[in-house]
C-alpha cells in the first residue's frame, strides 16, 4: 500500500509566469521546499533605451535561483509538449503566464495545474483582472486558487482570499497586495492537494464577467464621463499605462486625482474650472494632483502648472480631435 504524502513533503513543480505579479509565489515555493524542477515563461523581450532583449521577471528570478527557464512561444506543438512531461511533476503552478495550456499539458502533473487568479471567480475572468476591479468601482476583489481545465479561467476553485479595495488603491497597490496573497495560498493549496483533502468547488454560472486587456486607447481621459469614474481610471491605469489628457499638443498623464463639484451646471466638459486645474467633466470636476508632462519627471500638480500654466476657461478636448 503507497502511503499518502504527508503535507509539506517536498513536490516536483513546474512554475509558469511572467510577469512581477508571479515572482512572489515562485519565491514562496522555494521557501516552502518544494523543488521547481523548471520554469516556463514568455519569450524576452526588447526594453529599455537601447531595445535590448530582457528577461521576463519570473525569468530572472528562476534563473537567479538557478532553475532551468524554458520560454516556447507555443505548447501545442507535441515536442513541446513530451518536454513538458518529462519533467515528471508533480504539480503545476501558474500565475500570469500568458499562453495558453493545452490538454496533455493540463493531464501531465500527478497533482493538476493550479492557477494564482488574481479576481473573485467567476468576476473578472480573463487577463486584466486587478484594473478592471478598479475601473467598475468594486469594493472588493481577492485571489482564487483554480484547478485549470481548458475553458478561459473556468475551473473549479480550491481557496478564496477577499481584500478590500480602498478609495486610494491603484493597481500597482493592489497588485503587490494580491501577489503576496497569492504566493501564501499556493503553498496552502499544494499542502492540501498532497494531503489529498483539498475540495474544489466548481464556479457559479451567474456573476461571470470578463476583464480585457487594456487597450492603449482606454487611457485617454474623456470629460464626458463622470468625475468618479475618471478618478478610478487614474487610480486603475496606475502606474502603467496611465491615464492622460493632452494641452497644446503635449501630453500629461495623471498620476493621482481628486473629485470635486462643480461650480457651475453649465460647466462644458473639459472646461478647466480655474488656475488649479479643476477640470468639469460630464458629471462634478477632476482636480489633477500630481502630473507628468511628456518628457518630464511626475510632480505635483501646483509645480508642472507653473512651468505649463493651463489657466481658468482653457477647454481641454474632449474627443482626441
């Protein structure tokens, strides 16, 4: 008779990644014991002044810690894919990776693969999870541990952490925050999973919504829209792409914003209310609090205005023509 592990028993992982969002989960695998036996994320890329090919966060740090980094383009194709296999894990974990895993990958590991989603599932399925919580005012958001199977984050989920989402949360806030919850619950689901005792329980039919990735477009401010939705877009375009609005042909993106009334119900959208940059918008006014003008560092608002006054009854376009 094969005795059952027991948790905390040392697994063969496989970890696939990307982005910053996933090296603290890689991190706490290591440090629970476990042996990532490979890593799997996207291709390098050109960054930076000189465009040179740098390696994806989750490559650098599995590199650092010596683990073999593998970055396919693709796993459909079957050489891929007996690669894959023969690595023989015990389990995978993903977390923003980026491709797609076919069936033979998701059959491979004894234990499954498991996904660190940064949403409450089913809400906000999909790749840009933490900005769209923002951008439609949620009150909260969290991490769900998934099984994957092959629909797009439709799996059934084994652990669910909620976190509020504050009136002065950006993305870049909550995204450190949900990495590091993320990271503790994959080692707490691997532990179950080794014990065999880690219920899953398959996602609702209501309630799904899916987040699209952010389109450059998205990051322009329209005046039409209301105050409030337009300070969510600041907080949720922060710190990339940013949000911005352009003024004698230059652009500044909006670091940080606060609401405000209107003076006046007249007020056309975009008009800019006074010498402060209270701008009306289709609903209250947006006062800019910390910018950054195209070219320059990000300051307070008060100091990039007295070098590029934009003053009272300046109407800001509204549309981009």
């Amino acid at each position: 008779m094969t005795e059952t592990p027991k948790a905390g028993s040392r697994l063969r992982v496989v970890f696939m990644g990307t982005p910053e969002f996933a090296v603290p989960a890689l991190q706490a695998l290591l440090a629970a014991g476990h042996a990532v036996v490979a890593a799997y994320s996207q291709p390098p890329r050109p960054a930076g002044r000189g465009m040179a090919e740098r390696p994806s966060p989750v490559h650098a740090a599995a590199a650092a810690a010596g683990i073999p980094v593998l970055t396919p383009r693709s796993l459909r194709d079957p050489t891929a894919q007996a690669a894959f296999a023969a690595h023989a894990a015990d389990a995978a974990v993903v977390a923003a990776y980026g491709l797609i895993l076919p069936e033979p990958v998701l059959a491979a590991p004894r234990l499954g693969c498991w996904n660190i989603h940064a949403s409450l599932l089913p809400r906000w399925r999909g790749a840009a999870p933490i900005h769209r919580a923002i951008l439609a005012g949620d009150a909260e958001t969290g991490v769900a541990i998934m099984r994957m199977e092959r629909g797009l984050d439709t799996g059934p989920v084994a652990i669910v952490e909620r976190t509020p989402i504050g009136p002065g949360d950006t993305t870049g806030s909550l995204h450190d925050r949900l990495a590091a919850i993320g990271a503790r619950l994959i080692v707490a689901a691997l532990d179950g999973a080794t014990r065999g005792d880690l219920a899953v329980v398959p996602q609702p039919a209501d309630g799904v919504t899916y987040a699209a990735k952010i389109d450059k477009a998205e990051a322009r401010l329209d005046w039409r829209k209301p105050a409030a939705a337009l300070e969510r877009k600041v907080r949720a375009l922060q710190p990339v792409p940013g949000a911005w609005f352009a003024h004698g042909g230059t652009r500044f993106k909006v670091i940080a914003a606060v609401c405000e009334p209107t003076r006046s119900r007249a007020a056309s959208p975009g008009l800019v209310l006074d010498d402060h940059l209270a701008i009306a918008c289709g609903e209250g006014a947006l006062r800019p609090t910390r910018l950054q003008r195209e070219g320059r560092g990000a300051l307070a608002a008060s100091e990039v205005l007295r070098g590029a006054p934009i003053p009272a009854g300046t109407q800001l376009d509204v549309d981009g023509q």
